[in-house]
C-alpha cells in the first residue's frame, strides 16, 4: 500500500500548482486539481448525453490526464516553446511501482494520441473547463477572455463539445442562481 499512499500524495499535489496560462489571460487563477475536477465533471456529463461512448474510460481519462504535471508542472504555450517537458518519463516513474500503471499509462497515451471517441471527448472536456471559466470572467467584466475565447472554440473536436461551448456562451455565468433563488 505504500506505492498507493505515494500515488495519492503525489495526485494531491495538483492542488498545489498553479495552471500557468492565467498568467498570460491577466485575471484569475486556477490549481491543476481545480481544472482537473470540472473536466471530469464535464465528461461525465459527456457521457450521459453522448450514446455508445464508454463513460467509464472517458472519466478515468479526464482524471488522470493531467497526473504528469505534478512532476513536470503546467507548461503554457509560451513556455512549451523553450521547455520540454519529459512526460512520457514522468508517466513511467509515477506509473512503475503501481500494479495497475499500465492503465494510466494507457489512458493517458489515449488522451494525448486523440484518436478514439472518448479521447476527443476528453479533449473537448478539458477546453470546455477553461472555457466555462472564461465565460464566467467575462460575465463579470473581465476584458480579455474574449481574445482567447474563439481560438478555444476551435479545438473543440466533436459535435457535443460544440453544442455545449454554444450554450456556455449563451448562458450568464450566474443564471442558474438567479433563475432558482432570486427570481423563484
């Protein structure tokens, strides 16, 4: 169980790291955990609507996409530039002393390959989480997620993806609240 403890400190360090991209956007902040919980959030929802998709995986991929980065850290672009991270190294250390490693290996090779039904999906989960939170900064006034919003909405992979960023878009970050508390 020690290699399992040591799993579990190391996944509860993404609550620790800062997602850099904020930096550049000029308002907000996030954790890695913090993006982490609304993708899988958002795939699960996926996979409620979407039929035929295995939720089970897609789930699990959105949990785990990101587990690398608690020993690489959040690249942004600009950083990706001049810095290589070794994820595939990374995977491998976190992944050896585990009896099931292979499976986040593989789950994590799937989401980065995109090939598969739930790996678009798990993309398109992982752009709609910053999307989400770019809506509700703009709700409030902030200025520059409009610049970032439209290069978002074009990573979108899948049909669904697409519907939801549309209804984002279209929704005050605060409708929910008003419609059910203030207006009822």
């Amino acid at each position: 169980m020690k290699n399992i403890a040591n799993l579990l400190f190391e996944a509860r360090m993404l609550k620790e790291i800062p997602r850099s991209g904020y930096h550049f956007l000029g308002t907000g902040n996030e954790s890695i955990s913090e993006h982490s919980f609304i993708t899988t959030f958002i795939a699960w929802t996926m996979c409620k609507i979407e039929p035929g998709v295995n939720g089970f995986r897609l789930v699990s991929m959105c949990l785990v996409h990101d587990l690398p980065e608690a020993r690489t850290g959040d690249l942004n672009a600009v950083q990706k530039k001049y810095v290589n991270a070794d994820e595939k190294k990374a995977l491998e250390d976190l992944s050896s002393p585990l009896p099931f490693g292979a499976s986040i290996v593989k789950l994590v090779e799937e989401f980065n390959e995109c090939k598969t039904r739930e790996a678009k999906l798990a993309h398109d989960a992982d752009q709609l989480a910053f999307i989400i939170d770019l809506k509700a900064k703009s709700d409030l006034g902030a200025t520059s997620p409009a610049k970032w919003m439209p290069h978002l909405i074009h990573r979108l992979k899948t049909d669904t993806g697409k519907a939801i960023a549309d209804d984002i878009c279209h929704t005050e970050w605060d409708e929910w609240w008003l419609k059910n508390f203030v207006d009822g």
